[in-house]
C-alpha cells in the first residue's frame, strides 16, 4: 500500500491523504489552504482518476474546501460524510453517501474496503475513520479533541492498524486542552470583572457552541449575544444531540439587536476571520467602548482577525478544538498503532529518527 501526502503535513491547511491500493485509490479529505495562490491538493490528474472514494471528515475548509476543484479535474467516484456535514457544506458533493452515527458504524464498501467511524469531538458531524482496504488497516483522527465543552467524542482505545494519520495541529507550541480553557476562563473572567465587553469571533459550525458553554457559566451569566448565523445554528441545535454533550443545547440565548450595551455584554459572532465590512465595523466599536476582541482559534493569514491581533487590537488566546503533540503521543500509548504520521501542523515536530512517528511532509509517498 502506498499513502501519498496531497497536503496537510508541515502546514496547517490543504488536508488530503491519499491511499493507493492494488486496484483503486481512496482519498481522505479534500481540504484549501487558506489565503495561498495555490491553495489545492497536490494531485495530479492521474492520481485522480484512480480515486473511486472520497472520505470527508468535516464541513471545515480545510478539509472540504477543494472538492469542487476535484471534480473539475476529472474526479466522478462517491463521497462518504456525515449527513451533518452534507448540510453544512456550501458546496455538495454529486455522488454521495450519508453516515449516520446513529446506526451501526461500520460498513463495507467493496470485499477489500470496510470502514468504522465515530464522533472526534472538534465540531457538529466530525468523524474519524478506522480502514481496512487492501489488507491494510488504517486509521484518520480527523480533527480530534477527547476534552471540548460541548462535543460529543468516541473516544480511541486500543485500536490496531498499520498507520495511523493523527491530528497534531497545535505542535508543541500550545498547552493542552485542559489548561487552554483554564486560561480562557481566567482571561473571561478578567473582562467580567473589569466591567468591558467581550467580542468572540468563532467560526460558524465549532468552537462557537464551546464558547457559549464556557462564558454562560461565567460572570457574564445572562448577557450574551449571539449574531443571526450562530442564532439559526443554537436555534437547530436540538437536532444534533447525538453530537453535543449534556447541557450545551442553548435555546435562550438572544440575538443581537443593537450596538451597544450598558451592562458588560458578550457577543459571540459566527465570523472567525472577521471577513464582513460589518462585522469589522462592530470590532470598532467594540475598540471604541474599550471592550475587549479575542480570537480563541487559528487566524488566516492577512485576514482581518490577524491584523487586529498584530495591531494589538485583540487579543489571542486559543481553545483547543485540535491535539497538540503531548496528547497525541498520549492517544498513541492508548492504541497499537505500527507507524503514525502527525498531521495539522505548520512546522517540523521533535521527533525521534526511527520511532513510529514518521517525518513525512506534503508531497511526501510512504510505502506500508
Ligand atoms: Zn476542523
Ligand atoms: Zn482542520
């Protein structure tokens, strides 16, 4: 078996792992690389014409954002993802099948293709992946987080494969999940404390049901705010139960009606790279009242969220929706997996020469 890297290893973008069997090909996400002139996968068009199924892990860009590419370059096999990834993406697949975690979580595709799944904890409809193909066993994390508020993760516990791609976005940089929201709930309480608004700019579909969780058990208690995205989404949430955790369904929340506020007020926005003229407007505002702007995920380069945060304008403090190295060498002593390739991170991790962990970077073919 052969996996090639078309993106994902050495940045934080483009996810798409591609695995070649004797016969056909199967592709695991398909993802952008935000804000880059080239921001595809690295196929070619002969590599995807082998490819016979695409597996998509979540509604995220970085993972979905180059399927329309993909059948513009020739690509016509079937697509496996959640159904509630299906109903967050702007963009369809054309042939599809639909997971649902409801049911039994495996099925088998073709006598040498069988797949598992269950929920990774980072978002509504995040799965990670459990293969056998081509008498191989291989396993995809996905974004993966055991410890987020508000999702729901089916935890991996002695699983055996022969490789295993696992999320490592946060590299050895960031603190674990744990102790990101002890920070977080600190840096929240400050605010509070201090009388000043606070501005949350989260994507859409994430860390914005987490976000709700942690600030309504703060100071703030009643005085949040959310946009008309995040209402809809709080609004639907009691269809994703299976996906969120005990009390994060949070239909009392109101949406945000006016400009300015007399007591300290959250205002959580479904606009993590703050990318409407409007949404840039109210973060001026926001300024201008000396509330305070924080950013708890990755921003975009050139985006609007990163000059706030260059500028000094807002602040960055990020809440772990992803692993970052400790936890994944902690999954990985949970599990038998023979080699392992850290994925999501834009920079070379400090890994031993001939361990499991493979250095591997996009563009990279690996022989199993
Ligand atoms: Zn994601
Ligand atoms: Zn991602």
């Amino acid at each position: 078996m052969k996996a090639y890297i078309a993106g994902g290893c050495y940045e934080h973008g483009r996810n798409s792992f591609l695995l070649e069997g004797s016969e056909y090909s199967l592709l695991v996400d398909c993802g952008t690389m935000q804000g880059s002139d080239t921001p595809n996968p690295y196929l070619s068009k002969e590599q995807i014409s082998k490819i016979r199924y695409v597996f998509l892990t979540h509604s995220h860009k970085d993972h979905v954002g180059s399927l329309e590419w993909l059948y513009q370059q020739g690509f016509c096999g079937k697509v496996y993802l959640a159904k509630e990834t299906y109903e967050q993406m702007p963009v369809k697949p054309r042939e599809y099948v639909l997971l649902d975690i409801s049911k039994l979580n495996t099925v088998r595709i073709e006598n040498d293709l069988e797949v598992s799944y269950g929920r990774s904890g980072h978002c509504v409809g995040s799965l990670w992946f459990k293969m056998s193909f081509d008498k191989k066993e291989i396993l995809f994390t996905g974004d993966y987080c055991e410890d987020s508020e508000a999702y729901i993760c089916d935890v991996l516990r002695d699983t055996n494969v022969d490789m295993a791609f696992v999320d490592c976005a946060y590299g050895n940089k960031i603190g674990m999940a744990l102790q990101s929201k002890e920070k977080l709930n600190e840096k929240i309480n400050e605010y509070f404390n201090n009388g000043q608004h606070l501005l949350l700019p989260v994507p859409p579909n994430g860390r914005g049901f987490d976000m709700l969780k942690m600030v309504s058990s703060s100071g703030y208690g009643k005085n949040i705010v959310v946009d008309s995205v995040l209402k809809e989404r709080i609004d639907a949430s009691p269809l994703w139960k299976e996906w969120l955790k005990e009390n994060s369904i949070f239909q009392d929340i109101q949406e945000m009606s006016e400009n300015s506020f007399d007591d300290p007020t959250v205002i959580i926005m479904a606009d993590a790279q703050m990318k409407s003229k409007q949404n840039q407007m109210f973060a001026q505002e926001i300024i201008k009242q000396e509330g305070k702007i924080l950013f708890t995920g990755h921003t975009d380069l050139n985006s609007y969220a990163s000059k706030l945060v260059k500028s000094g304008q807002a602040e960055l403090l990020i809440y772990s929706v992803h692993q970052n190295l400790e936890e994944a060498l902690i999954l990985c002593e949970k599990n038998q997996w023979q080699k392992v390739i850290l994925t999501h991170c834009s920079k070379e991790l400090p890994i031993e020469d001939g361990s499991k962990f493979l250095k591997v970077k996009s563009k990279d073919k690996i022989l199993f």
